[in-house]
C-alpha cells in the first residue's frame, strides 16, 4: 500500500483548488504510472485548462518557471501537524496545450493552449507517461484509493493506450515514432531509460525510429545527455540500459569509446567470461540502485583503455591500458562536463583499479597511501564486482578490505612529526628538497622506523646529511 505523503496530499489540495473555481485539473505523466505500477512517484505534476496567469493568481506562492509553456511551479504550504517537508517540493502545474514545431528538437517554437485533456496527452513522449489520474473523481479517502489498484485504475484517464502498454511491458511513443523524437531528441535515450528501469521492451516502431534517428541525439546538450546515462547507470538496471543504448545504435554516438569495447577479446585464463564488453556488462549488472555516480562511471570506464592497446605477444596483452585509460576517461569527462570532482573521483577508480594485485607485496607506507584514497570504499567495491565479473576470485579484495577496516585512522593518516618549519629551525634551507625530504620521512613515520619528532630529525640528517 502506497502512503499519502504530504507531497500527494499537496498535489490533490492544488486539483481541488482548481476544480472550485471550474477548471479541469489532473494528476497527468510519470506519476500516474508510477502509482499505477505501485511505486511512489519522486513528484507529482498536475495538467489543468487553467491558463498560467490564472495559476499564478490563484495560489499564494507561484513560480513563473516555464510561463512561456504554460509551466508554473505551486508551492503548498505545510498545514498543522504536517512534516515541514510537505512545504519544500512545489508541484509542476501545466496548462494543456497543443505545440508547434520543434526547430532546435528540445523545445516547441510556440504552443497553443487548449480546453483539451486529450489533445495535451498527444502531444506528450511516450503513451506509459500520457495518463491522467482524478484522485478526486471517487470522493472518498485519499487512503483508500492508493489501497486499492482496481479503484486506482479505474479512475485513470487513458486517451493513448498507456493503461494496456503498462499491462503489457511496453515502452511505445505516441503517435509517429519520428514525430515525437524529431520534437525532442532527448526522448531517444530517455525510452531507453524507462524500458530499462521498468525492465519493459521498446515497441518495433519506436525501436526502428530510435535507430534511423539516432545521430540526431549529437543535437541535444552535452550535460543532458550526461545526466541520462548516469541515470541509467544508477537506477539499478545498468547492464540492461546499456544493451538497449547498443541495440538502438545509440552507443556508437553517445560514447563510441565504449562501443569499441565488442569484440575485443580477452587471455581466457583471466576472463572466462569473454570480451571486454561482455566483462564491462556484467559489472553494469552488479551496480546497485542509488550507488555513487563516480563509482558507475568509474565501473563503465575502467577498461576504456583496453581496445587501443589490445596486442598478442604469445597471449592477448593490454600494456598500458591503466594510462590510456586515464587519457579516454580525461576526455569523456571534459566531453560530458562533469565537476572536478567528479572527474578527479571517475579516472582515481580507472587509475588504481589495477593495484589490488599488487597489495600483498606494497611496503606498509605504500599500503597505507593506498588506503588514502579519496572514497576508498569505491575502489574496493568496483575491485569486489571487475573480479565477480571475470574468475570470481576475491583473495586481493578481501587481504585488502580485512587490513583496510582493520587500520586505525591514525595509522593511516598520523599527524607529521615533521613540517618544514621545524627543518628550516634545525639550520635546512627551504627549497625543493624539502618535499623530498618531508615525503622521505612520512614513509618512514608509515614504516614505523620513526616515532618521535626527535628520531625523524635523525632519520634526516642520517639520510640528507646536516644542516648549513
């Protein structure tokens, strides 16, 4: 059973302020099918036949967001007894409308309102998102109709087929395929993201219209397209959003990077599992739904540099794949405008993917530097899933974890026994040494070889001679 949040609570308020003042108003696209589907929508958007100015003067807070396509943001207050969340989400109310053409394919050169439910719901993306819902018509607790899906449906309004393509598992474009990805080219890769999500197939002629217009997604902004993939590689169903992107020629576009990963075979003592793609496909299948966005990425690209250096030199070889790795991921990341964050955290998880081999034989400074790692959580996680995805054995990631979670913090971060000021006070002159030097004596410090400011002062000038 579905809850009543304030947020739906606020929702209906809103649908029966418009309805006293003898507008038609609706609960109308994804949240209707996520109800329907027994999910609980992230937001609620309302499709009235009151213009925007209407809104706008009706409700004490208004946001003139989108006027221009008659979109106007209502924020509710929270009544007595409420959660203070209940007033932080406005609610999307839209006027229906018809619109015109679509020359820069993300937005209608003009609209035309309309007194029409059914000629707005045509004009929307797909028939799964083009339902209404009256919570209202019943009359009854808001309780009862999230309790009952019978009641729930049957107070849904379907101009598009929407309810049976739910039933059925099908994501299908209203009206001509062409027609809808030619008004908005990002509607290309969101059919992906929802037949993905939903686990649902993509009807034939949607498919083929997604496939003869595919190019056309090179038209819609770098960081909208970022912002769909990282969807689809943090909801859950990863590998299947993947596989479409490749079926539907969207891949080769998008990131031609990855597309070359088919076929590029792997040494089968490694990777029984197959080529890098399929390998790259089975860590997709092991991200979870809300995981870290760097730690997907970091998953999608951490073989990236493997089909440029792929070789055979009496068994298949990737030498340097690490490096030219780093280099591809550098570019995609400064191709999809992610933060410096995000892009130092995405090419630290392809650098170091490689190290975990090596732990067993790292020096204690060199271990504890490991461990450093901003995130290391995520490197160990992408680690656990690229050995899931190829011989399953686990023997590195778990030496690794066990001494990780074993280590105190003040292990691996100690405080310096020494800063420059206390060299330049022995007699040192600063200069570039000095980096060697501090650097020389942390190890130690991560060695245990010095414990105390006074020994670390010895180390150095054993080491770096005196001072003067």
């Amino acid at each position: 059973m579905l809850p009543v949040t304030p947020q739906f609570d606020g929702a209906c308020h809103i649908l029966a302020t418009l309805r006293a003042a003898g507008y038609e108003a609706y609960l109308a696209g994804g949240c209707v099918r996520d109800l329907l589907l027994g999910r609980e929508p992230e937001d609620y958007d309302i499709a009235t036949s009151a213009r925007p100015e209407v809104v706008l003067d009706m409700f004490p807070r208004t946001f003139a967001v989108g006027a221009h396509f008659g979109v106007v943001l209502v924020a509710h207050e929270a009544e007595p007894g409420q959660p203070e969340a209940a007033s932080h989400k406005p609610t999307e109310v839209a006027t229906f409308r018809s619109d015109g053409a679509y020359s820069d394919g993300r937005r209608p050169d003009e609209v035309r309102y309309t007194l029409s439910a059914e000629e707005d719901v045509e004009r929307r993306d797909f028939t799964i998102n083009g339902l209404l819902l009256d919570p209202l018509r019943g009359g009854g607790p808001l309780e009862q109709l999230l309790a009952d899906p019978e009641q729930l449906q049957a107070d849904v309004i379907d101009h598009v087929g929407g309810v049976a393509d739910l039933r059925a598992g099908i994501v299908r474009a209203i009206g001509r395929p062409e027609r809808r990805f030619e008004e908005d080219h990002l509607r290309l890769l969101r059919a992906v993201r929802f037949a993905a999500r939903f686990g649902f197939s993509i009807e034939p002629a949607t498919h083929a219209a997604m496939r003869h217009l595919a190019h056309r997604i090179h038209a819609v902004s770098r960081e909208r397209v970022r912002d769909e993939l990282s969807k689809m590689l943090t909801e859950g169903r990863a590998r299947r959003a993947f596989e479409l992107l490749d079926d539907t020629d969207l891949l080769v576009q998008v990131l031609p990077e990855v597309s070359r990963m088919k076929g590029v075979a792997q040494p089968p003592q490694f990777h029984p599992e197959g080529d890098v793609w399929v390998h790259t496909l089975l860590l997709l299948e092991q991200l979870e739904p809300g995981c870290p966005l760097t730690l997907a990425w970091g998953a999608l690209l951490h073989d990236v540099g493997k089909p440029p250096t792929f070789r055979v030199v009496e068994r298949i070889r990737f030498d340097g794949h690490v490096e030219v790795g780093m280099a591809i991921g550098t570019e995609i990341c400064r191709r999809f405008r992610f933060s410096n964050d995000e892009t130092r955290q995405i090419l630290a998880l392809i650098q170091h993917h490689m190290r975990f081999a090596d732990a067993g034989r790292m020096k204690a400074s060199t271990l504890k530097r490991f461990f450093r790692l901003e995130s290391f959580d995520q490197h160990l996680a992408l680690h656990k899933m690229d050995c899931m995805a190829a011989s399953g054995n686990l023997d590195h990631w778990r030496f690794v974890r066990e001494r990780y979670e074993a280590m105190p913090e003040e292990e691996v971060r100690p405080a310096p026994l020494l800063t420059g000021r206390e060299l330049i006070a022995a007699g040192y002159r600063p200069g570039p040494q000095f980096k060697e030097m501090l650097h020389a004596v942390e190890d130690a410090q991560l060695e245990g070889a010095v414990t105390t400011p006074e020994e670390a002062l010895r180390w150095v000038t054993e080491r770096f001679g005196g001072a003067g």
